[in-house]
C-alpha cells in the first residue's frame, strides 16, 4: 500500500479496553506542520476531544501536526473532568513532539459516560513518540476499532504537476453509525465513526475543507448502519504538502483530479464501514434515479436505508418492494408514488407505484447475494443520489442488548 | 365492559390472510348517522382506503354510519385497481344496511402491493350484515388483527348532563408503528395502526375533530415501535348522539369531561400497542422534564424512544444512560447537554450530563422490569412531554426478516 511522505505512525495498549484487550491508543505525526480540514458530528451533545479539537484547529489557524487518538472510552459526558483529560493528552504529546498544545489534534471512541483516565495515555505516549514509523499506518488502523471486526484502510496515488501524490485513509466503526458531520462552525453540530485521510500534497486551506466537506457527502455522510449519530464522529483531512507539488486551487485543473481520488477513498472506507456494520451479512446501495433535486433524491434514498422494515426486509432476502415504496412515502419531501418504478439489481419489482410482473424466486435470489443495487426511478427529472445501508439482522440486536454488562 | 348505544357489530372470514386463517373482514355499523372525526397517516404513500375515505368523509360533510375493516391485505400500492376495489366494498355495503356510499367509511391493514381481490369482502357483506350486533366488537377488535398476539380494546363510562355517556375504542397494530396521524386537510400527511373510536355523545363536529386530533396527541401520536410510519394508519372518531346529552362543544364544563375520558381510552389502546409491539418485551415511558417548551421536550422525547441503541440497551436491560443523553443530542433541537439529569425509574442514573454516582446492579433489576420509566429533566423550563416505546429484539428481525416468504 503506498503510504503518503512524512507521515508517522504508532499504536500501544492503554488497557482501556473494557472487552478483551490490545492496542487502544495511537499517535500520527505529521514531520512536518499540515494544513488540516476537520468535520465533527451533528449529535447536539458533542464529547469532549471534539470540543478540544475543534478549539485547537481555532487557535492553530487549521494547522496541526499530530492526532492522539483512543478506543474503550468515548470521553463524552464526563463534563470538566473530561476536558481536562482531553487537554492534557494534548498537551503530553505536544512537549514529547515539541509542538505547540493546540497543533495536537484528539478523537476518542468507546463507552460514554465513563470518566477517561487520561494517564493510561499520558504515561504510554513516550513509547509512541519512540515507536512513531511509516508502516505502522497498519497498526494504527487496528487500534482505532471497537466493534468492528475488521480494520478499514485505503490508499490512492496520483500524479499532479509530474509529482506523485499518495492519499491514505483509514476509518473504524461498526455501531452508531449513521454520520451526519459538519464543519466546526460556531454553529457547528456534532457521530462515533472515526476517519482519517492524510496526503502529502500540498492543498490550499480553503480547497481542503470543501473538497473534505463535499468528499463527506458522497461517502461517510451517505452511509448508515444504525440511524444513531455518534457524540464522537470525527473526520480529519491532513495534507503536509511533502510531495511538493504546486498547492491544489480550486479551479485549478489539479483540483478535479485531487477531489476524484480523495472521494475514491473516502467512498471505499465508508462502503468498509457498512459492510462491517453491527451483525451485517450484506449491503445495499440505495440509489434513487431521476429526481427533481438533489434534496429530493437525497431525502428518499436516506429514508429508505433508514426504515428498519427495509433492512429485516434485506436480512430475509424478501423483495418486499411494498416497504421501500412505504419509506419513500417517510422521507419528508413531495414525488409521485404512482410515478415511481424500483429495480432489485435488474429485476423491476415495482412499476409506475404498483407491483410489476416480476418472478419472485429470482429477486429472492438476487437479494441473498452480499452486495445488492436497489434502485428508485422517480421519473421526475435528471438527479440522483446514493446512500449504502446493511441489513438489520439478530446479531445487531445480540451485540447491543450486550455491549456494556 | 360497557358499550356505546347504537352501534352494531360484525367479523367474517374472508380468506384475505396469506398466513393462518381466522377473520379478517369487520363490519361496523351505527343505527343513527355519526359525526366522525378522522385522522389518516402522514406518510405520502396512501393507500386506497385511505384515499377514499377521505373523499367520502368530505362528500359526507363529516357524517358517517359504518366502516368496512379488513387485515391481510393493505390495498396499498394496489393503481387503480386498488381504488375501485376500495370503492366496490363501500358501494356494497352501502346498499346492504341502505346508505349513500360516501358514508361508508374503509380501513386496511396488511401486505403492501398486493391487488385486493374485493369479491372476498362483498361476497361476505351480506353475511355480515345478519350478524351485526352491539356484543360483537370484541370478535372486530380480534378480525383487524395483523402481527398483534392480542386484542385491544377499552371503555370508559362518565356522566354528561344526567346522561351516561360511554367512549369504546379498539385498535391494532404491532409493526410499522410510529403514527403520526394528521387531518385529512387537503396537505394531509398520511401509519399501520388502526383505531376506532365510537361514543353514544352527541358531539359537535368541530369540536369533535379537535378532542380527536389532540386525544391523539397525547396517545397513538406519542408511539413507536419500530421507527416506519405506515401508509395506512386511520383512526376514526365517531360520535352518534344516542346517549340524548346536550351536544359537547368546546368550552362547556363537559368538554373536558369528554375529552379526559376521550384520552385515557386512547391512552390505555396506545400502550397495549407498544406492549403488544412486535417482539417487545417491555415497555418503557420516556418522559422529558423542565423542558423549556412542549416542542423541545417532544422532539427529546421521540429522538430516545426511536434510537435503536436506547432499544437495545432497554432489550439488555443496560443501563446505559450514555446513549439516551446522545439520542437527546440527535434530537434536532438545542438544549444544554450540562444541565440534563437522567432518572431510570427513581434511580438518577445521570447528573448534570455526566455519570451519577449510582449503583449499576440496582438500576439493571430496574430495567429487568416489564415496564420502566425514563426521566429526562433538562431543567430549563416548566415543560413535560410523554413518549412510549418497546424494546428492540431478536424477536423483532425474526418477525420481519421473514413477514412474507
């Protein structure tokens, strides 16, 4: 996997964990300064390395230099004690890295409501700072999971002005997944999905929180596996220029080549994320066809990868087509049910809002394959929007009624 | 269990179930015309019942003398089709108890997409209509039936006037429950639950829609079992007279007489729905507290009893008030997270946004209870609202991950 220059990495056991055990704390360390587009997530009720985060970026002017990052505790609702602890694992790794406090950068995942013990970091950031490596992106992206099963890594390398430019990407989660970031504007809203994305190109600041922020639409902010949005979600984009390449504008023709492959990468975590949803056996794309505006697609495609009756609906490999139309009907927006068709991969279940002439067992057999197309056509005008859901199966509800005691 | 005068009862099988067999088509009668008050689904998928009652209840000026029910089968979906096999049903039994057709008033419940065979219902019409009687509401109340274990029916008796008025109500629905029933206004939103009220007061028509509309409110508006509004929930208020009391009308001493009584049927039928919730264990109440106004606490009160991880967790038995002070969060509306204390049952599991200091095995045997409460208290205002749901189990995705095939 190519690795992004002037990234370095490391992961160690804090034993914050309260399952099982192994790597809960990571370091990233940028060699030198990066500019840094950061989203949180929309919850109301924001955790505290979020709020610290988001205070240091404000004072750092969106430069950063390093992310501490922890799994087993979500340090939220652990009011000014929690703050506390946030600030000061920032403020270790900045003396160990010479940095200043507010160019380090946190993100926690775990349990909420549970004081954080801030010296199980603190005391393990030493070894870190020694261990920090290029290769050791792979064990970062180990220690970032809670539930998942499986780490979440990408990679992307182009070529902009005859330099090679590499973008890496890795993200965890499994559970309350269902991301809904925003820029840390004042009115800023606040999920526990964790994604990093660190590039060597150089990227004009500006450019870099849009091309993050429209990245996170086509990807993190169109995936769902639960419908609850983390205190925690947490995306940061790095770019550290070391490629030496001209700084991407927009406008500049490196722009749309830059954005293409962020988005790539960005889609294939966020695709990683559902698949390894809470109890998921399979994913659907939602795809909704020819609507009369993007927020209209949009609305329809979220409601139907919301509805829990389309996703047990998937989990039994039912075509129940007459639950999809139902949630389309939830969505909030204004269409024409009588107008609308629905395809199951290629086999039209639906047609013009009543059922087609379609043979059962076959879309029964399409719907048990791992990955499923479902598709919405409006007849309505020329737009179309994608959200990817998981099935909602028993082993959702087993991990869930369980997670703590 | 005290009866209304005047209205007249019947339940046949039609054979529309695609599972088991029993009765699945209701005929309800009042010997006098009634004022009705009706409250139809805010999804905009509406099915054909929906669709036509709603023209007959204008045609009608609000006046109505019977409803023809039937399970198995939503007539949703269904074209043109499902629009004159609705109208069929209605012609029919219109001229059997010989009434206009518009006041004949339809309710669905069932599969969605599937064409209505209406001959099922006519040709059990006739039948139905020998056996009308005041004694057969609970055979009704066990005919509308879908994937409820159990009936659900209730009665209050009070005095109006020297009279004895008495309210009835029968409901079902134990999936695709999150009503959010509207008047059928020209803008109408349209769930499936269904619920018929019937009194022997003589109510006046505004008046009636207003106590139904707010009865509601408080009730099967205030409900969840899994998230998905159905394109069939109808609820209809109907009021004959025959108890001979001076007509209720707003600001008499016996509108609130008539409208307490009015909510704790609805109240009593909305809770056996969520108890009866379709594989629901428990129930819990969520009560928000010191809200600073009715909106702020409602939406709170929704966000936490529609998260799947608060449903889980009450599944558990976990107390895991973090994800309760998250849903809050994911509520859409401001609130001060460091001002939110959170009680199960009398236990203050969270103390200004953060841990209290409680015993956890305690407040586990709290949550092992067939029904808990859960107090949220925001402390910004004088504010209370009531939301109730179930929690989310294994039974839940058995139950739906296999509804059809």
């Amino acid at each position: 996997m190519a690795l992004p220059r002037g990234y370095l990495f490391a992961a160690g056991e804090g034993g914050l964990r309260t399952h099982g055990s192994g790597p809960d704390v990571a370091l990233i360390y940028s060699a030198v300064p990066a500019r840094v587009a950061a989203l949180f997530t929309a919850n109301r009720v924001k955790a505290a390395p979020v709020l610290v985060s988001r205070d240091h970026l404000r004072r750092g002017r969106g430069i950063a230099q390093a992310i501490v990052v922890n799994a087993g505790n979500a340090n939220c609702a652990t009011g000014e004690h929690g703050m506390r602890a946030a600030r000061m694992c920032a403020k270790r790794a900045a003396e160990l890295l010479q940095i200043a406090p507010h160019q380090v950068l946190l993100a926690s995942t775990g349990v909420i409501g549970v004081p954080l013990d801030a010296r199980r970091i603190t005391d393990l950031l030493p070894a870190l700072v020694r261990r920090l490596h290029p290769e050791c992106c792979a064990a970062v992206s180990q220690a970032i999971l809670t539930t998942d099963t499986r780490p979440k890594i990408a990679s992307r390398t182009i070529s902009l002005d005859g330099q090679r430019i590499t973008i890496l990407g890795m993200a965890k989660g499994a559970g309350m997944i269902y991301p809904r970031l925003a820029p840390p504007a004042p009115a800023a809203r606040s999920a526990t999905m964790l994604a990093f994305l660190f590039t060597d190109a150089a990227v004009e600041s500006r450019y870099l929180r849009k091309a993050a922020q429209r990245a996170c639409e086509r990807s993190f902010n169109r995936i769902s596996v639960d419908g609850d949005t983390s205190t925690n979600d947490t995306l940061f984009l790095m770019a550290n220029g070391a490629a030496g390449n001209a700084p991407v504008r927009e406008k500049t023709p490196a722009a749309p080549r830059f954005f293409e492959a962020l988005v790539e990468v960005a889609q294939q975590l966020a695709l990683e994320l559902v698949r390894d949803g809470e109890g998921a056996k399979k994913v659907a794309e939602i795809r909704v066809e020819r609507a009369r505006s993007e927020q209209q697609a949009e609305a329809i495609a979220r409601a139907i990868a919301l509805s829990p009756l389309v996703k047990t609906a998937l989990a039994g490999a039912d075509p129940n087509w007459g639950r999809i139309l139902s949630a389309c009907g939830n969505a909030g927006v204004a269409f024409d049910p009588g107008g609308v068709d629905i395809y199951i991969n290629r086999i039209r279940v639906c047609k013009n809002g009543a059922a087609a002439n379609f043979d059962e067992a076959a879309a029964n057999q399409q719907l048990a394959a791992k990955e499923v197309l479902i598709r919405v056509v409006l007849s309505q005008g020329k737009t179309e929007a994608r959200f990817w859901t998981c099935d909602f199966t028993e082993d959702y509800i087993r991990i869930n009624a369980s997670y703590r005691t």
